[in-house]
C-alpha cells in the first residue's frame, strides 16, 4: 500500500473554470478538453503516482518540480501549501513576451496568519 505520511493531493482549477460535466469527463462545456489540459494533468498525474509508488518523501523540491512539469506557459501563479505548518509558498510570474513561467521563477513563503492580522 502507499505509506500515509507521504500521501499528496495534486488538483487542478482547470474544470472550475472551464466546465465539467460528470456524465461526459472528456468535455468542457460540451467541447472537447484540449489536448494540452489532458497531456499536462496526465503528466502530472503519472509522476506523482511514481513517487507514490516508491514510498518517495514529497517536499518543496518535489512539488516545484511537479508544478513545473504541468505548466504551460500562460501560468501567472503557482502555490505550494503546507497545512501541518500553516502556510504557503507563491512564484508569480514576470511578464515577458514568451510566456509566463511562474513555477520556475522565485518562490516566497508566507504564513496564514499574516494574511488575516
């Protein structure tokens, strides 16, 4: 079995945003999921399952590498949570005329209580 301390939750917004409908998955709104939003959740998917299967500690490292993994070059932001710690990494994005690339830019760690003072 997988070793509980090394579970994960991967998620995507992507089906909020465009739609979904739980009789037919491979549809947004009626239209066809583009190729891009399967290959990247599919990736995505595929690498934390392999780390799961291996019993493979997932830390900061890991999920940097599984956000940039899943981008796409129109990613403006990227958040890592750490619930136990109660708080939250953020890379936001530059503006460049070839894309933004939030998860490979810098990460700045912030505390849940400094949101709500």
């Amino acid at each position: 079995g997988i070793n509980a301390e090394y579970m994960g939750l991967m998620a995507t917004n992507h089906f909020y945003n465009y739609g979904y409908d739980s009789s037919n998955p491979q549809e947004n709104f009626g239209q066809p999921i583009s190729f891009s939003s399967l290959w990247r959740y599919e990736a995505g998917r595929r690498t934390t399952e392999a780390w799961l299967s291996y019993n493979m500690p997932i830390g900061t490292l890991e999920m940097q590498r599984l956000l940039q993994t899943v981008t796409e070059g129109i990613t403006v932001h990227s958040i890592i949570t750490y619930p136990n710690k109660k708080s939250f990494a953020v890379a936001v994005a530059d503006i460049k005329p070839l894309g933004w690339h939030a998860p490979y830019l810098s990460w700045t760690t912030f505390q849940w209580q400094d949101l709500f003072l």
